[in-house]
C-alpha cells in the first residue's frame, strides 16, 4: 500500500487547479492533482526549498 502523503498548495483554487507536495525521504515530489496516476517530478529537498526561497 502506498503511504505516500500528497497535500495540496495552500494557493489552490477551488477548480481543481491544484499542485499536491509530499516529501519522500530526503526528495520533494510535486503533481497535478487533477491526474493523481499521472507523473510526478521531483527534487532533491534542499532544490525545492531554495526554489520557494528564491521564488517568494
């Protein structure tokens, strides 16, 4: 069973245009939420964070 816990952006509209987040081991993985079997990219941690970092 897949223990994986994906939590939606807090800036998700009530649409469904939705990024979900969940932190897998010592990676940040990010998918659409409307294709929950579709791909998934991720990132080592460390990148995601600097990413918002820089992005705020």
């Amino acid at each position: 069973m897949n223990q994986t816990r994906w939590r939606k952006s807090s800036h998700s509209d009530d649409q469904g245009n939705c990024v979900e987040l969940a932190i897998i081991g010592d990676r940040t993985a990010a998918r659409d939420s409307k294709n929950a079997t579709g791909p998934v990219l991720t990132f080592p941690t460390s990148t995601w964070t600097d990413f918002l970092t820089r992005t705020r």
